[in-house]
C-alpha cells in the first residue's frame, strides 16, 4: 500500500509506493545541516565521591564509553588497533639475560634457566594481561594493571588489568602524586552506592617497584592490591593520555569513515529504488474525490490510497511490462494544456565514484594516525596518491618498521610484569623480550623466521 502525506482537506501532498513508485504535487524536503567533529578538552571537570575528588575523563566523564562506540562503528580504525596490539604482542614474551653486545651493537642474550620465571612469561595470566592492556592502551590511551599481594603481603601472585573503561583516577594532591584509582561499573554516571565501586592505591609513576617495596617494609600491603598505570605520555596529559588515533578523530577523518557508508547505504535505498516520479495536479483530486462525495476526511484519503495502490500496481512488476496507462487532459481557452499528467522514469543518477576515494582517504588517514602503511591491510588505492608501495618487499618493510617502533610501548606494557617479578625476588639481571613472527623472501628457503625484540 502506498504510503501518503496529506494536508487538512484529504489532498495527498507527496507519497511514495512500495514497488517503486514516488508520487509528488508539490513541496520537497530541506536539507539539514552536516554535523562534524570537533575537538574536546580531555580533563574539564571533576566529581567529588565520598571524600576523593575524581578527575573526569573527558566531557561529562564518558571519554572511554564514546570512543569505545566510535572505536566499534569505523571498520578501518578497530582493524588497525586490533593490528597493531597483535603485532606490538609478537607472539609473547621470554625471560632472557643480556651477556654483552657484537659488533653492530645488537644484543647476545642468553636464556633464562629459570622454570618458574619462563613458566611465569608463557602463563596464561601474563598472556591475559598484555592482551587486556595493550587493548586499552591503544584504544583509550592509558591502562590500570592491577598487582595483587597474597594473604600477608609479603609476594606478588596474581596481575589483572582492570577494564580502563571503568577506571577514573583522583586528582593529584599537593605534591603532584595521584594516589587512588576508582573502579566501578556506572562510570561514566557516578555510583551512588558504596559496594557499587572499589577504591585502589596507585603506585607511583616515577618507580612503582620501589613504591610497592617501601609499602612492604611499612607492613601496608597486606589484604590490598595496587594499581600501576601505563600510559603513552606523547599527548602531555597527565591523568589520561589521548589514544594514538585521537589526532584523526580531531581532524575529521573518522567523521568522514562513519558517514560515508551510511549515506551510502541511504542512498541506496532512496536513489536505486525509485524507478517512477508522477505528477499530478491538485485540480484531478478535487475532480476525481470530490470533498462532498465523502463522509469525512478520512474516507478520502483511504479512497485515495487505494487509487494510488492501482497506479502504482500498473507501473511495477513483471506482468505489467510494457503495459499502457491512460491518463487524460484538457485544453484551456488559450490553447495551454491543464490538468496533464506527467509520469517520469527516475534515471539513476548515484556516482558513488567520488564518495569512495573520499572514503579510501579517510581510511588511510586513520591508518596514518595509527602509524600504519595502508597496504599492509591492503587499504591502498591502485594508481591514486598512495599507489606504489603495494609490493612485497615495501610490505615487509612496512611491517618491520612497525615492531621497530613498537619498542616503546612493549617497554610500557612490561614495566608492571618488572614490578611483579622485582617483588618477587627475581634477579636485576633478567630482561624480557617480545618473540617476533618476521616476513621474509622465498629465495631465503622459508617465507617466516622469528626473533627476539
């Protein structure tokens, strides 16, 4: 049935069919206004809860909650995270002790003989946490591992990372420490209840392990965990570092990646679908339906309706190809027509040509932000701006340019493991490193090699 706009008197206004059909006497509806991105201060506010004054994270506290859903509806920016935490991951970690260095200046490490140490780098707590952590480092910028004591304090046993999603921290006190970390499932509402949040000691940034050590011979870690905070400090925010991708979101460009496909698909479903615009002229209704042979306004729009359903019935479908539709007019007294008729085939007009590359842009725009080469996802545009870097050695190269700067944050992501087994007794001398899955040639008689980083 055939879907009407009418004025107060019964006259159809604009209505569309449901097999293709678009009906129109006059009017046409107004474009709104396009809504953009814009930049937003990271830290304006803050929420006094029970004595603890909370620095908000981001407007009205919902930082983490709205890039999360940012995060989730652009393909692009939640592929190249989920990349790049695979990648800054390796395939996980193994004790090592660096016994001197060769002439290029590369490390000669040696194997930790340790089993408890290398069970402890292949468990799957530690792989739990680097996975938990990267993901929050890199999607919202800091992340919160959680260290816990055993019963009188005296070791380490377990390392969580807590959902940075639910995470706020104190304001910093006179001395420039921040000293709690609130958990709680309402942020970014602010929890009314007492057993809706727990309260969390935060180690110190300048040297957690020692910290925790001080906080051991002062007999205060018993029947408490603690929370050692990671972050990237690039965007010199002191209580939540901006994610890498944020510069991107400012600018536009994921703006850009989640609009394009809905209007896409809008357009789609409007352009592609209508296949016939008729007009007709305000005088046939009052001809056709007159006011007067109706009971009420109602019984005209429904008799209406009906008579629009047969139009459109005449128009769609195979059984009807082809098939006339007679329509009459009239001839004034000056010869000009009146009361015609005018029925159109809508021409498919959509180029979505221009719509794409402006897509493949913001694409690589936010692949950019991300330190990505798009064809290593093979995002890159054939024979546009980014063309020529598709081939197999530029690939490879792309991708061992991306451990090599993924140092950083492997060091980052480390430093509450360090911590952990620091306090636990573990020798100075034990370092970590990230085992690598690399690419290389087929002349070099297998396609992968690993190594350490």
């Amino acid at each position: 049935m055939a879907q009407a706009e009418f004025n107060n008197k019964g006259v159809p206004l604009v209505a569309f069919g449901n097999r293709g059909v678009y009906l129109s006497t006059t009017g046409a509806p107004a474009p709104k206004p396009k809504k953009t991105a814009e930049p937003k201060n990271d830290d304006p506010d803050k929420t006094l809860l029970e004595g603890i004054e909370i620095s908000d994270w981001g407007t009205g506290n919902r930082f983490p909650t709205d890039a999360d859903t940012t995060i989730n509806s652009v393909g692009v920016l939640n592929s190249g995270l989920k990349f790049t935490r695979n990648f800054t991951i390796g395939q996980g970690i193994f004790p090592v002790q660096i016994t001197g260095y060769d002439n290029d200046g590369n490390e000669q490490l040696k194997v930790v003989d340790d089993v408890k140490l290398r069970n402890f780098g292949k468990s799957r707590m530690v792989r739990r946490y680097l996975e938990k952590a990267t993901r929050d480092y890199l999607k919202f910028g800091p992340a919160f591992a959680q260290l816990l004591p055993n019963a009188d304090g005296s070791k380490l046993v377990g390392i969580n990372t807590v959902n940075a999603k639910y995470s706020r921290l104190s304001v910093a006190n006179s001395m420039g420490t921040i000293e709690k970390c609130v958990v709680s499932g309402k942020w970014p509402d602010t929890p009314a209840a007492k057993n809706e949040y727990s309260v969390y000691d935060v180690l110190d940034e300048y040297d957690p392990a020692a910290d925790l050590q001080r906080r051991r011979w002062g007999r205060q870690t018993a029947g408490r965990s603690f929370i050692q905070v990671i972050r990237d400090s690039w965007s010199n925010n002191e209580y939540y570092s901006s994610p890498v991708w944020y510069s991107a979101y400012t600018a536009g460009w994921v703006d850009i990646a989640q609009k394009i496909p809905a209007f896409l698909q809008k357009a789609y479903e409007n352009q592609i679908t209508w296949k016939w615009h008729i007009q007709i002229p305000y005088a046939f209704w009052d001809k056709k339906f007159p006011e007067k042979s109706f009971a009420s306004v109602k019984d005209r729009e429904d008799a209406i309706n009906a008579y629009m359903d047969e139009i459109e019935e005449n128009l769609c479908g195979t059984a009807n190809a082809n098939k006339p539709i007679f329509t009459m007019f009239e001839l004034n007294q000056q010869g000009k027509v009146e009361e015609q008729w005018i029925i159109k085939p809508l021409e498919n007009k959509l180029s979505s040509e221009q719509d794409l590359i402006s897509s493949a842009a913001a694409n690589s725009e936010i692949l950019f932000s991300l330190m990505i080469n798009p064809n290593v996802l093979g995002a890159g545009m054939p024979g546009g701006t980014y063309a020529g870097n598709q081939g197999g050695s530029n690939i490879r190269e792309a991708f061992l340019v991306n451990i090599a700067n993924a140092w950083l944050d492997r060091q980052n992501l480390l430093d509450p493991l360090e911590t952990f087994v620091r306090f636990n007794g573990a020798p100075e001398d034990v370092e970590w490193r990230f085992r690598n899955t690399i690419l290389t040639t087929l002349d070099t008689g297998s396609g992968t090699t690993k190594t350490l980083s």
